[in-house]
C-alpha cells in the first residue's frame, strides 16, 4: 500500500493513512510520506474462548465511536476517495457513507468463514463505489457477477512487488553469510523459509510435521524460517506451534527470526520458500521471494494459484498436507530443474506484478470515480486518497 501510494504521488494523488492503534512499525513507515492517523479499536476474532470473546465485545461497542473519529478525518483532509483493505473495515466503509465519499472496497483474502462473506457482501455491495480484487480466482469466494466485472464495477487489480528493489544481482554474498550467522545456520543446510505473522490462517503447523518427515528422506540437514512477529491478540496460537515442535523433536530444525527488517537477504538464502497457508488472498511474500528467483512450494488457496504458475514458477499442494508439502520440497531439492524455474519466478513477476503496471491501474479506477481531468493535472489540483488499513 505504501509502496503504491509513494508513486502514485507522481499523478497528483495524495494519501492520508489511517490505521488502528497497535504495535509495529507500519505507522511509523506511513508516516515517513504521508499523513498518518491511528485510531483506538479493537479488531473482530475467531472465537476460541473467552478472551476472543471479549475483544469481539470491545469491537461491537468501539464501532460507532471509531466510525465517527474517521468520518472526522475524512471532512479534516477533504478526502475525495476512500480506500478500504479487508471486508472487516467496516468502520471505514460506514465513515465514507456518512461523509459521502466515493468508497472503495480492496478485498484481500480467504481467510473469512462462508457465513461473514454471505452476510456482508450485500453491504459491500451496496456501499461501495468499486470493488478490487486481488485474483481473478477470488470471483467466487467474494460472490462477485459477471455483470459486475464486465460494467467495471469490480476489478482485479494484482498486488505489486519492487522488482528492482528484490533483485537477487543486488545482494552480496557477505550480507547472506551474516545473516545465516545470526541465526547460527551452519554451512551446507537446506534453508526453506516461510513469511507470515503467527496466526492460524498462516498453517504454521504443517511445517512441522513436513520437518519430521524431511529429517529421514533428505540426506543434509534442513531448517526452517519463519520470518513473522507473534501478534500479541494470537499468542496462544505461538504457545501451540512451540508445543507442536517440542512434541514431535524437531527444535533444531525450526529457527523464528520475528519481525526482518530488510527482507531481501532473508530471500537470498533461502533454498526454496514454503508457504502452508489454509487461506490467503494473494501473499506478497510469495511474488517477493520468486522477484528474488526463489522457487515457491504453496498451498492451493486463495489467488495463490495465479501467483505460483504450478511446475513453472513453484509447485502447488493441498492445504493441511504435510506428506504434500514435504514431497514438492524433496522433489524440488533433487529436481535438475530447479535453476530454471528460479529464473522463470522472476520473469514471471516483473511481467505480471510490476509496481508500474499497478500504480497506472489504481490511477486509472481512481479517475473513473472523480473525473479524468481533477486526475489529470498535477499543477492544478491534487486528489486526496485516504486509505485504511486493518489488522485483520
């Protein structure tokens, strides 16, 4: 997001930032270029006990009260064009309602229970004055009409990478080296990587049932990992995945290195990137990691398969399936191929996922909303986009 709305200055476009108040660094990088709001509200759980229960609880009373302090914000920074990430950024899609704004409505991932997107896609449909998806494959998840993609009304807008900046030509062999001595790596290993905050929807857990079974088949030793912080409201979900390594023995073989502040090393040494998600939209992890000519093995969910071009650009599995996880890793380590399909992930994402051909599609839907020549001229006015960004 912030990557888009950096180059989407260069057209006139300016972002105000809205975000919940939590922990990490998002706000403090927003606010670097743009003008950054953080505002008091708790996000809706699955519920798994009583703790869930009560947060689900301070969302329901904080709703009306968060929606009022960002219709605020919108009157403040005479917003032209609300752009809301997540079907449960309902604070955000009700603020453009009151204020009358043009609202529209990212949709993000596959991680909803049938029932939420059978509840509200009627009101996303109602309020919102366009509809991006992020993969064409998320058409019937999201109930979205033919009719609806032929008028305009929805478009598939794919998530951008920074091609230039994850350039595998760009990386030392120093900077790799240091890094695998931080996470006291030892020379020879296989490093398999896996991107993503600690939750259930990330499937951590078929990793490490994978580790066992690749401890017998591959002759050198394997480790993963796991680049992602502990989301403080799922710390019972990194107590389990703790247990679940503890249980089945393979502690040496699983390294956390919590939040990367520069990801592109990360990439860099890593063998292969293994993603066992049991819902995703499009994970920006995955077009990162092939950018940098790492093959990818991810589970089939989401619009993950338009991202992994399956025996091309990576290989495909069954979500919730070790044994698949951990043959397409033994397979891809032993295949001869394996050079190649490095190569094809990253002509495959500079083609298909380039910042360039993102921004000009998000210029593009915005001067369908508010007009091609407001749009149009820089020197004459600037639009202002306020975007929201959840922590769903």
């Amino acid at each position: 997001m912030l990557l888009i709305a950096r180059s989407l200055r260069r057209f006139g476009v300016e972002t105000v930032v809205v975000t919940p108040k939590a922990p990490g660094q998002y706000a403090r990088e927003a606010s670097i270029d743009n003008r950054t709001y953080q505002v008091a509200l708790s996000v809706p759980q699955e519920l798994l006990g009583i703790e869930s229960l009560k947060v689900n609880l301070m969302w329901l009373l904080s709703l009306f009260r968060s929606t009022f302090i960002i219709a605020q914000i919108i009157d403040r920074e005479s917003i032209d064009i609300v752009h809301v990430n997540g079907l449960l950024s309902l604070q955000a899609a009700l603020a453009a309602a009151l204020t009358r704004r043009k609202l529209v409505w990212h949709l993000i991932s596959s991680m909803y229970p049938s029932l939420v997107v059978l509840l509200l896609m009627p009101f996303v449909n109602l309020v919102a004055s366009r509809m991006i998806l992020v993969a064409n494959s998320m058409r019937s998840y999201y109930r979205v009409k033919e009719r609806d993609i032929q008028e305009g009304r929805v478009v598939i807008i794919h998530e951008p990478v920074d091609t230039d900046r994850f350039d595998p030509a760009k990386v030392s062999k120093e900077r790799i080296e240091a890094l695998k001595q931080k996470f006291n790596i030892p020379p020879g290993t296989k490093i398999f990587g896996s991107v993503g905050s600690i939750t259930p929807q990330k499937g951590f857990e078929y990793l490490v049932r994978a580790a066992q079974i690749l401890r017998r088949e591959m002759r050198t030793q394997v480790i993963f990992v796991i680049a992602g912080r502990v989301v403080q409201s799922r710390a019972l979900c990194a107590r389990r995945l703790i247990a679940e390594i503890s249980r089945h023995g393979v502690e040496e073989n699983f390294v956390f290195a919590d939040w990367v502040n520069d990801m592109v090393p990360f990439y860099a040494m890593l063998d292969l990137l293994v993603l066992p998600s049991i819902a995703e939209g499009t994970p920006l992890a995955i077009l990162e990691a092939m950018s940098m000519q790492v093959p990818v093995v991810a589970s089939n969910v989401g619009g993950i398969s338009e991202q992994v071009l399956h025996e091309q650009t990576g290989l495909l599995v069954n979500a919730r399936d070790s044994n698949a996880i951990a043959s397409a890793i033994v397979r891809l380590c032993n295949d001869g191929q394996l050079q190649a399909m490095s190569k094809r992930a990253r002509e495959y994402v500079v083609s298909a996922y380039s910042l360039k051909r993102c921004v000009s599609e998000h210029f593009r839907m915005y001067s369908s909303l508010v007009g091609q020549g407001r749009l149009g001229h820089v020197s004459s006015s600037r639009v202002k986009s306020a975007r929201w960004r959840s922590n769903e």
